[in-house]
C-alpha cells in the first residue's frame, strides 16, 4: 500500500521534470540553429580529421609517389607509380600508435625513410622500407627496418646526400644527453660510424652537396649559466630580443644579473654592422653575444 502510494505520488513529479527537460533541450537547439540566410556550419571534421592525401614525395628516379594517408585509422605511408592512379596505391608502413608526420626517399630510390617516436616521447628513431619487397600477410604492408633502434636517444637527420645514395649523417645523443655526436648511417646495412664526437657543444652540422663537411653551429658560451659545473639555459635569457628602449632604460642589465651575468657595455664591433653583448660570466670569464639585426 505504501510503495502504491508513494509510485502514484512521484509519477507526476517526474512527468513534469521529463516535460522541462525536453523543452530546454528544444529551447537550445532553436538557439543554436542555423540563421536564415547564412551558409551551412562548415564540420569539425574538415578541419581536424586526417586529410585524404598529404605529404606526396616523389622518388629521385622520377618513377614512384610516396604519400601519406590513412590506414586501418591511423596516418601512414602509401606509395604508386607516376602512370598509377592513386586508387592503385598500396601502404607500405602500418604505424598503429603514432601517426607518420612525413617521408622521404633515398637519393637511390631504394628506400622511404621516416622518423617515428614512442608514444609522443620525442625521441625519435628512423625507419627504412624497401618498397619493392612484398607485403607481409599479416600486416598488409612490406617488412620495416629500425636503422637507429635506440631506446631514450634522440636521432637528428643533418644531411641525405646525392653523391653518397645509401648514406645519410646522423646526429644521436646516446653519449650526451644535451649534444648530438656526428654519425655516418649506412641505409643498406644501418651500421653507424662516428665521425665527430661533439664535445664543442655543436648544434648542428652543414654539409655540401659533395657530402663534404662545411660549416657546424655552437651555442655561444655567453648562453649558458654554470650550475654545478653543468652549462644550463638561463631563465631570463629572453633580453636579447628586447627593444634596444628596454636595453636602454636598463631592463636587460638587471635581467642579466639576475641569470647570473654582469653585462659590460654594449660596444660596437668597427668592422661589422652588429653589436656585441660581452659578459662577464661566475668566475671571471669574458664571453661576447653577436647581436644580427634581426634580434638587435
């Protein structure tokens, strides 16, 4: 009798809730409805789904197209013959957990080279596919080779070059976490052979297109601030792309100081139209900063 009584007392309150619900549900969606007169809402998905087709690279030998394109849901490489049309393309890398970003190809047409990481780790490891070889059964795609298969390395691509088809130079912290060392990657074999070890804390390496080493990039001592003994970023290294009105009214002398350094005056070099920060850095050391006029 009393669950009858308390039913028969609730039915109503809950029709009524029901009523308001789904007339606030109606309210909105004649809020958000499209005005009269104005083009249709453009969808999400053409601006955040995966793009048909993208990142086409075609082969030195001028006779393949490498492309990237779904497949089985996740962003990977396809490939096809210039005289193919693109429904004839076959994917040839099946990355499940990370799309491909981008390929490239071998100066010798021979393989399509990628870079992928671990689950957005950033360290990036490279990959080779021979195109050519058939599909494994399982997969659908042919058989991927790790030429750096490293684990917590993060590997650089500095230079692919013409004159030397199935080599490519590398760059892997393995060694130093903070610096690249130079490598020679074979793609035939993936042996590696170091070139340089990277003790000049260089950031990058420039090679010409004999494959003959040019020119390397250094962060300038004045960069770093000794903590420990280790050479860190400082945290207020941002003056030097202040306005030369900030520098002027002493903004960047007290930043400095407080990333540790005493600035010295400003001096300009005769030679040169640049300016040169000099610092004297913990301990006494003098280091200059060439200001371009791109960061004056």
């Amino acid at each position: 009798m009393k669950l009858t009584l308390t039913i028969a007392r609730v039915r109503p309150l809950l029709i009524a809730t029901l009523c308001t619900a789904l007339a606030m549900i109606g309210f909105a969606g004649e809020a958000f409805a499209q005005p009269k007169g104005q083009p249709p809402v453009i969808d999400r998905e053409l601006f955040f789904g995966d793009p048909e087709i993208v990142g086409a690279q075609i082969s030195p030998d001028g006779k393949f197209i490498a492309f990237i394109k779904p497949f089985k849901g996740t962003r990977n490489i396809w490939v096809k013959k210039i005289s193919e049309p693109f429904s004839a393309a076959r994917p040839v890398s099946a990355e499940v957990k990370r799309p491909v970003r981008g390929n490239f190809w071998s100066q010798d047409s021979k393989f399509i080279l990628y870079a992928q990481d671990a689950g957005g780790d950033e360290n990036f490891n490279v990959y080779a596919v021979d195109p050519a070889l058939a599909a494994d059964p399982v997969t659908g795609v042919p058989p991927t080779r790790a030429l750096t298969n490293l684990q917590c390395v993060r590997t650089v691509i500095y230079a692919v070059p013409r004159t030397k088809p199935d080599i490519i130079y590398i760059g892997l912290n393995d060694r130093d976490a903070r610096w690249h060392d130079l490598y020679e990657l074979h793609l035939s074999t993936g042996e590696k052979t170091l070139l340089r070890k990277n003790t000049e804390r260089i950031t990058g390496w420039v090679f010409d297109h004999d494959a003959t080493l040019r020119l390397a990039a250094s962060i300038p001592l004045a960069s770093a601030v000794v903590a420990g003994g280790v050479p860190r970023l400082p945290q207020y290294m941002d003056y030097l792309r202040t306005s030369r009105q900030r520098r002027r009214a002493g903004w960047w002398r007290a930043a400095a100081r407080r990333a540790g350094l005493e600035p010295v005056p400003v001096a300009r070099t005769p030679r040169a139209p640049l300016r040169l920060l000099v610092f004297v850095m913990p301990g006494g050391t003098r280091a200059g900063w060439p200001l371009t006029q791109g960061n004056q």
